[in-house]
C-alpha cells in the first residue's frame, strides 16, 4: 500500500459516494447548528436556535458551508448544489481523515497496522454513517488525526520538531475553535510533552499560536453577532457553570464504555480493548482513557461527543489484530474482512438508507410542492432539517420549539413548547390555536399559532390529530420514516396533511 495521490482519489471517491448516498437523519446540530445558520446568512431567512441568540456558537463552521451556498448561487446549481455542496465539502474533510490515518499508523506503528487500520476506517458503519454528515464533530475528527500525525508520540523521543508540533497546535486550535472540548486531548497530549522534555517550549508555541487562531475567530465573531462575543466563554458558562446541559438529558456514568464505544466500533469493540490494553502505556491510549472519563463526569453525553476520537481506536483496534496474527494468515485475513462486512454492511445499508428517511423526504416534498403555502410541523422539536432543505422563502412555517430553562428555573419541573403539547395535545391546540372554523390571518394576534395550509406529523400522532381536526385537513403525503424508534413521539411514518376547508 502507498500513501499516492490516486490513493487519495480513490478515498475520496469513496466518500463522495457515502456523502451524497446518505438518506436519512440522525441528530439537529447536523443541520440546525451547521446548515441552518449557514443558510440564513447567505438567503437571509431561516430559523436560529438559542444558541445563535445567546452567543454559544461560532461562525466559524458555518462560514464553511455559507462559502458553498455563496458558490452555488455564482453558479446558479439550484437544488443539486444546495442539497450536495456541503455534502461534498464534507467528504473531502472525510477523505483527508480516511488518508490521515493511513499516514499517522504507518508513521508511528508500521506498514502491516496501517494496511489493517485502513481496511477497519473504510469498513466502519459507524464511519459510514457520520464522517459525511455535516457535524463540528466530524470536522474536529479531521484535525484531530491530522494535527497527530505531526505530534510526536512516541515516548521515547526526547527532542521535537518544533515546526511539526506548531502545526499539530495550529490544527489544535482550529478544531477547539469549532468545539472547545477538543482542548481535552490536547491539554493532555501537550503536559506529557512538556513532562517528558523538561522543557516549556510547546506551552509558549500553543500559546503564541492559540492566541492568532483565538483572535482571528473573535474578530468573525464580533462581525457576525455585531458585538463583542466570545461563545467559548458561552459554552463554558451553559454546559459547566451553570449545567443547563442536564436538559438534554442525562446518562448513566458508563455510557461511553458499555454503550458509545460498541456503537462506534461493533464488530471491533473486542479487539478495541484488547489493543487499548497492549498499549497502555502509550500516550495515544492515555489521551483516550483520560478524554473518555473527563467526558463520562459530565451527565449530557452523546456518542459524537467521542467521534473525534474513532480513528485513533481504530489504531489502537489494529494492534490488537496485529498481535493476534489474524493478517499473518490469508484465510483468517479474509475471514476476518468478511466479518467486518457481513456485520457493518446491513447496519451501514438500514442506518444510512432506511432508518429516519422520512423527516429527509418531507422537506424535498415541501420544497418541491408549490400548492404549500404554509406549512406546521406538530413533531419534537428539530425532528427534520429546516429551511437549508426546505428552501422557500414564500411559505411561512412553524415548529414545536425546545427552549432550555434559564439558570433560576427548576430544570426537573421545566416543560418546553414540544413538551407541552405531548402532555395534552388537544389542551395545547385549543389554547394556542384559533378554532377550525374560525381561523384566518387576524387570528395570529390573539393566538401562538394559525392553521397552516399543510401540517406535518409522525404516524404516532395520527390518531390523536385525526381526533382533534375532524375532516378539516386530509392526508395528501405519506412517507416511511422507522420500523421502530426509541422516542415513542417518533414513531411511525411521517404524514403531511393539507386543509381541506
């Protein structure tokens, strides 16, 4: 295997493939915290979470795709670059990923680990489902494998390249730049540094670079909220200070080893731990060990919140299969690539093509739908993304929000907008709605919501709506959305209805 260019082409046409296959949904800030202020800056409407307006958010991953829209219009793609120019951008960062990988195992640990840490990147579900999409996550795993390949981990080594490790810091700063949680690992990576060489040069280099990277985003920042803003402090002061997080939910302190890691890995889960075990005493193992109970203190936990950190168990999994000879073997080598693919490929095929398509499909049905002059969407707040894919500025639309509580409201006793009508629809929709037969636009002074022209719901909600609109609004659109779903309010497929009166 050589790390070419047509290595890299071929890479990329993989991913160009994973990224503009994708058909389905798995989490908002993939489009509501990347696309969506993305889209209002260069359209100038869509929808801003509280984050926007309280400052908690950088501009600095948006521009990225607000650079793709601004190219799309001198263009004049339409739709096509729309919906796929920030799917292509995100797989060029996927690719870079795929390759940095190549080069950091067979720079650190030789050519057989980084032949099997390829075949595991490339036959990752969990890879395949995610490094496409667009979350600060998956750009923050790109810097992250870039920035190691020029730092220096080996233990051994008592002197440094001191322009490699400015630059492993300058990408350190960036990716702390799109999430301040990445600072984690490098806080780590840089006092074993400083520990080993008995030196403070990396300190002064990290802060001599962290300072321009740091600046250069505060002047975006101050441009784009008009004032003086450091989300960073934000950030700290919501998910640490004050611990609103808890509103997004909780989990139990193992979630990341018993449930996060088999997720991201499945098949190599075993060989995960046996390989973390073989390099205990290795600074790559040491950084994860420390980032992934630091992160299991805190109680809001997500599976993407250690993403970032996928290639490096990859690795860590390739040493593993290296000291179990499995490679060693032609049979066991192809017996073990084919477990890989009978195991990855059904869930990559179900998780990336069929499981919560619907909440994709109803927005190219709106966009694509001239007769929708309005449109509701009575679902979870952020079920679907918003006008990045909708795309009309000509229709008004609404959906059920998930506002957090401020720092003096209990968090426990709390009911946001979606809330609300989940525990009582028909009192939520007879007390923010005006009556059927009486709607029209003067309503909209006295009431929260009107009655759009269309209205979306998941098939969990269908009889309960059909109870509360009578024949008012009919089924016009059905789309397959889940076999199942761990949020009851999600399940079954999703149904547009239009008013019929």
């Amino acid at each position: 295997m050589h790390t070419t260019t047509p290595l890299f082409l071929t890479l990329l046409s993989f991913r160009l493939f994973n990224a503009l296959s994708l058909r389905t949904y798995f989490q908002p800030d993939e489009f509501w915290q990347a696309l969506e202020p993305a889209h209002r800056l260069v359209y100038g409407y869509g929808y801003l979470t509280w984050e926007w307006r309280d400052g908690l958010r950088s501009i600095a991953h948006p521009l990225l795709f607000a650079a793709i829209y601004k190219i799309n219009e001198l263009l004049r793609l339409g739709e096509t670059g729309l919906i796929h120019g920030p799917k292509v951008l995100q797989a060029i960062f996927a690719a870079i990923a795929d390759y940095q990988v190549i080069l950091f195992s067979k720079q650190n640990y030789g050519y057989e680990i980084s032949q099997i840490s390829t075949i595991i990147t490339v036959t990752s579900a969990f890879n395949f489902f995610v490094s496409c999409r667009t979350f600060s996550n998956s750009l923050e795993m790109t810097l992250l494998i870039t920035g190691l390949r020029y730092w220096p981990i080996k233990t051994a080594e008592i002197s440094i390249n001191i322009k490699n490790v400015a630059k492993a810091l300058a990408l350190a700063a960036i990716a702390c730049v799109l999430r301040p949680t990445n600072a984690l690992i490098w806080a780590y990576l840089g006092m074993e540094l400083v520990v080993r060489l008995k030196a403070l040069a990396p300190i002064f280099t990290a802060i001599a670079i962290g300072s321009v990277v740091f600046l250069a985003n505060a002047l975006v920042d101050i441009w784009y909220y008009g004032e003086v803003t450091f989300p960073v402090l934000n950030f700290i002061k919501f998910n640490l200070v004050e611990s609103l997080s808890l509103f997004y939910g909780a989990n139990r302190k193992l979630y990341y080893l018993i449930e996060a890691i088999p997720q991201l890995l499945t098949v190599q889960t075993p060989f995960f731990f046996h390989g973390l075990y073989l390099a205990r005493r290795s600074v790559l193992a040491r950084a994860s060990i420390f980032v992934v109970v630091i992160y299991s203190v805190v109680s809001h936990k997500e599976v993407r919140f250690i993403f970032p950190l996928l290639p490096i168990f990859h690795v860590l999994s390739a040493l593993s299969i290296k000291k179990l000879r499995i490679f060693q073997w032609p049979r066991l080598r192809w017996a073990f690539v084919f477990a890989l693919l009978v195991i990855n490929l059904p869930l990559t095929i179900y998780a990336s093509f069929v499981h919560q398509r619907g909440v994709i499909d109803v927005t190219t049905y709106i966009r694509r739908t001239p007769e929708i002059s309005s449109v509701g969407f009575l679902m979870p707040c952020h079920s679907t993304p918003w006008m990045s894919h909708i795309h009309r500025s000509d229709i008004s639309a609404w959906f059920l929000t998930c506002e957090p509580p401020r720092s003096s409201v209990d968090i426990s006793a709390y009911r946001d907008e979606a809330d609300q009508f989940y525990d009582d629809p028909f009192l939520f929709l007879n007390t923010h709605f005006p009556a059927l037969n009486e709607s029209s636009e003067n309503d909209i002074s006295r009431f929260k919501f009107n009655w759009p022209s269309h209205i979306v719901i998941f098939g969990a909600l269908e009889n309960t709506f059909k109870g509360f609109v009578g024949n008012s609004y009919i089924e016009v659109q059905r789309l397959f959305n889940s076999h199942i779903h761990d949020d009851n309010r999600r399940k079954g497929d999703v149904i547009v209805y239009k008013k019929y009166f």
